[in-house]
C-alpha cells in the first residue's frame, strides 16, 4: 500500500493511467521483455496501471478478511512482483517484496506442496504453545490509518528531507537519456579529425545493436548510477569525473567494471568525454530492428567536456582522491 500512495501523490500519469506507456523504456536497466512490453497496445498499458493500483492499494485489504482471502493476498502479490522481475531488470528488490508475501500462507496451504511423511516429521519437531489474542477488525484498522495518512499526505515529512529527484518517490520518467563515455588518442580533442571511441557498460543502453541484458536479481552498481547521473549535471555527480580519470590511468578494478574498452592492449586514451544522448526503442519490425538495432539515439549535446589526466591532478588533490596512476 505505501508504494500506490506514493505514486498516485508522486505524479500524474498514475491517476491518468498513462505510466505504463513509458516505463517499459525509460527504468533503468530494461531487458529484452521490456522492449517488447513497450509496443504494448494504449488499452493495455491502462489496464497495466490499473492492476497496479488494484495490487498496491486494494489488495492489503485481504489481509483483514479472513484465511482466504489472506493467502489470496499473498497469491496475487508474488504473481505480481514476478510479473515485473520478468519485465525488467529491477535488481533484487522484487525478489526481496516476495518474501514477506510468503507469510500469508499457513501450513494448511503449503502443505499441498509437501508429502505425508515430511508433514508428520515437521509435526513432532513442532513444540506446543499458547495462541496469542487476535485483533479485532477495528483494532487493526484504528492502528493503521495514521500510517496510511502520512503517506497520503502531500506534505509528507521524508520528502521534506530527500527532494532531489521526483522518481524516487513514485514519478516515471517520460523519455531515457544516456551518458555515453568516449575516449581518444588525439592530440588535440579538439581536432575534428580525431576518432572517439565508446566505453560499453555491462548492461546499461549504449551500443545500439547489443541486446537488452537480463540480469535480474544481480545488481551492476555502476549501470543504476550512471542512469541516474544523466538526469543531473556533472557537477552534480563528482564522481563520473574521477571514474573519467581512472579510465584515463587504465586502472584494471575500474575496467573490470565495464564491458568493453576500446583502449585494451594499445596505449591508453589522452582524452576522455561524456556525451549526452536521448535513447528509444527501436520499432520491433522497423527499418532500425531490421538492421539489428534495439535502441535509436539522438545527440543532445556535450555531459562533460573532454578531459586529461594531468588536467585532472588538482580537481583530485581538492577533494583528497587518490590520484590514479597510469598503467
């Protein structure tokens, strides 16, 4: 329930039903059922949304109406959370969600899943104990709803606190930008001459022939952080400047990090920039899909401008980093 709440308060396209039409594309690691899920019909992305609601804000109720509808309950949000571990890469937080759905389940239930004999060992193990008093219904519910409320509430206290970006408490993004890194053995970076190769991360979007990874409940860190990166500044987040400089010095831990580098066995790049890009699906069938690319891309424009390792010397003694060493 904490989770509808947030998002019917967190953005508009929940109470609109139009979520559904742009978070196939734009969460952060998609995978190869999210591409497909995107093409999906208007209608059935309403009707996606509307589960959504069903699941997050109507279905904890069941807990409150007896034994069935309990691990009714329980049923419908495990059936859930695989729904959306199947659609995306959303680390291991779906996994984690399953867990306390299993408690909806009394041994009456899991006992169709066991035989005869592992029940009756099971009972002997089992030691007596007093039942405790159960809640009434309106004991229950009079527990509950100032929890319910502060979450309903604009001015909810922890949003007060953590504003630095809608999504994480319920918005969708409506479009997907990238953080491209590129490095070049030029002299000049300004040369229009000079060639500029890519860093691949290991999942994130970049090249636009590579498939959408499926990696789920693993967690690339550094993927998730870079997603979250280019909706901001670099000055925003320090830290792409130092991974820039690490990549500049070649450092075997941070390039262990990545999928692919341009620079393996020749000598390192002399520059390295962050390009910004707008990404989209490919139309499955489309002109692009059949020349075997998943994503299209479009240029925004520079995301940080190129840099050097020597320029690099005092922005890392300023904030007492470690100043790589070039391998």
């Amino acid at each position: 329930m904490p989770g509808g709440l947030i998002k019917i308060r967190g953005d508009r396209c929940w109470r609109e039903l139009t979520c559904m039409d742009y978070h196939y594309e734009t969460q952060p690691v998609p995978n190869p059922v999210s591409y497909f899920m995107h093409r999906s019909p208007w209608w059935f992305h309403r009707l996606e949304t509307l589960v959504n609601h069903f699941i997050e804000l109507l279905v904890p109720f069941f807990l409150l109406l007896g034994r069935g509808m309990t691990i009714l309950h329980g049923l419908l949000q495990i059936l859930f959370q695989v729904l959306l571990i199947i659609s995306g890469n959303l680390s291991f937080l779906n996994w984690l969600t399953v867990v306390p759905s299993l408690a909806c389940f009394d041994d009456a239930s899991l006992g169709l899943l066991f035989s005869t004999r592992m029940k009756e060992r099971v009972a002997r193990l089992q030691l007596p104990r007093p039942q405790g008093q159960r809640l009434s219904l309106g004991e229950q519910l009079y527990l509950s709803w100032k929890s319910v409320l502060a979450l309903a509430l604009v001015t909810q206290t922890r949003n007060k606190n953590v504003e630095w970006h809608d999504l994480t408490y319920g918005g969708i993004t409506k479009e997907r930008t990238e953080i491209i890194l590129q490095g070049t053995s030029s002299l000049d970076p300004k040369d229009p001459t000079a060639v500029w190769e890519e860093f691949e991360f290991k999942c994130k979007p970049g090249d636009l022939r590579r498939r959408p990874c499926l990696i789920s409940p693993y967690h690339y860190r550094l993927d998730w952080l870079m997603w979250f990166a280019a909706f901001q500044t670099y000055e925003q987040n320090e830290w792409i400047i130092h991974l820039a400089g690490k990549l500049l010095a070649q450092e075997e831990e941070t390039l262990s990090l990545l999928a692919t580098n341009p620079f393996a066995g020749r000598d390192p790049p002399r520059w390295i920039r962050g390009e910004h890009f707008r990404y989209k699906f490919s139309q499955p069938g489309g002109k692009h899909a059949v020349d075997g690319k998943w994503w299209i891309r479009k240029r925004i424009g520079p995301y940080f401008p190129p840099v050097n390792l020597q320029g690099l010397r005092k922005f890392f003694e300023d904030r007492n980093w470690p100043y790589p060493a070039q391998h």
